[in-house]
C-alpha cells in the first residue's frame, strides 16, 4: 500500500538522520523526495505525529521531533527492557543458527567500515543487527514496541559514538555466537549487559 510504503521510507529517514531533529517539514519537497502525492505524505506525517517522531507548531507547520535527555534515558530502559527478551525469543527459535549467520555478517560489515572510518555505514550495520534480532523474535508486539519506542531513532544518533573496531567486532561476535548455540539465558543476560554497558559508556562520555 502506498501510504505504509510513505510511511516506512519517512520513519526510517528520520531514524537514519537523513530527516535531521528539528527539521522543518515542507510537504512539496518531500513529496517530490518520496515521489508520492500529498494525502498519503499528510496521513503518514500524522500516524509519524501519533508516534512522537513529528511535531506540528505554528498551525500547519510540522517539524522532525528532537529528544530532550528525560527521552534519551526513558528510550534508554525500553531497549534494556525489550531486547533481552528478543534475544531470548531469536535463540529459541528454529531459525537461530541462520539468524547468527546474518549477524556475523552484519558484525564483519560494522567493523569493516569503522576500520575505513566510514563511520555512518558503521552504523546502519549496527541498526541492522539489532532489528534483525528483534524482528527475529516472531513476536509482533515485541517488535511494535521496539520501533514505537524509537529505540532505532536513538541508536543512529550515535554514530560519534562507535568504539574500538576490535572490542566492537568482539561485543556482536560473541552476541551472535550465543544465539548461534541456542544458548537462550547467556544470550538474554548478555543483551541486558550490552545494553548497560552501551548507557554507562555514554553517560561517562565516551568509550
């Protein structure tokens, strides 16, 4: 449908950072960006605005949503909260050893491009490691309140943020493996860490 598909392309410029916090939202141009017409750029700015992602001030005029530090650290418990727990759902699966498989790819990706300071493909990959465990979870509810959490907004907002390329293959190598073995608790416990550890890196304000 055209409208999801306008939906999904924006939700993710914005996520990605090509949509930038605090962006005014022209609709002529982003219909011709998206190449879509204005009633289902206008329906999904709307479902974008019941999501928190857009703000509209000053009448009609929307803006790309900023987070304020009280988000960062709210966004911050929701992935220590949800991604354990898809963790544990991805290792118990009966897909888990071909989902390992597509995060040691992903793992070689990151570092590969950090190691080339390509630094914002570092990134993606990392995003894409991460919704790829997530979604293989299987479970919709899971996987909804991921993305309404704009957890994926938060992590392609630290790309200045990227770490050591040996400790960062290290972290998502031994992640994957877990997940490889079936080794649901390790994989839960070792989730609830990387995420903590991600947050205390953060707050301290650097690696």
């Amino acid at each position: 449908m055209k409208q999801q598909r306008v939906y999904s392309e924006l939700r993710d410029a914005i996520y990605s950072g090509l949509l930038k916090p605090g962006q005014k939202l022209v609709e002529r141009q982003l219909a011709l960006k998206f190449a879509t017409s204005r009633v289902p750029l206008r329906e999904s700015l709307m479902r974008l605005m019941s999501e928190g992602l857009v703000r509209r001030a000053h009448g009609r005029t929307s803006f790309v949503e900023d987070l304020t530090a009280d988000d960062v650290q709210e966004i911050w418990l929701m992935r220590r909260t949800l991604e354990p727990v898809g963790a544990r759902l991805a290792t118990e699966s009966s897909r888990h050893r071909s989902v390992a498989r597509r995060l040691l790819s992903l793992t070689d990706r990151m570092t590969k491009y950090l190691r080339a300071n390509q630094v914002a493909r570092s990134a993606e990959c990392d995003l894409e490691f991460h919704r790829t465990l997530i979604e293989a979870s299987k479970s919709p509810r899971l996987i909804r309140a991921y993305e309404l959490s704009h957890v994926p907004m938060l992590m392609s907002r630290l790309t200045g943020e990227r770490g050591k390329p040996d400790l960062l293959w290290q972290q998502h190598h031994d992640y994957a493996r877990l997940i490889e073995q079936g080794a649901a608790d390790a994989a839960e416990e070792y989730a609830r860490q990387h995420v903590v550890e991600i947050a205390d890196r953060m707050s301290s304000g650097g690696e």
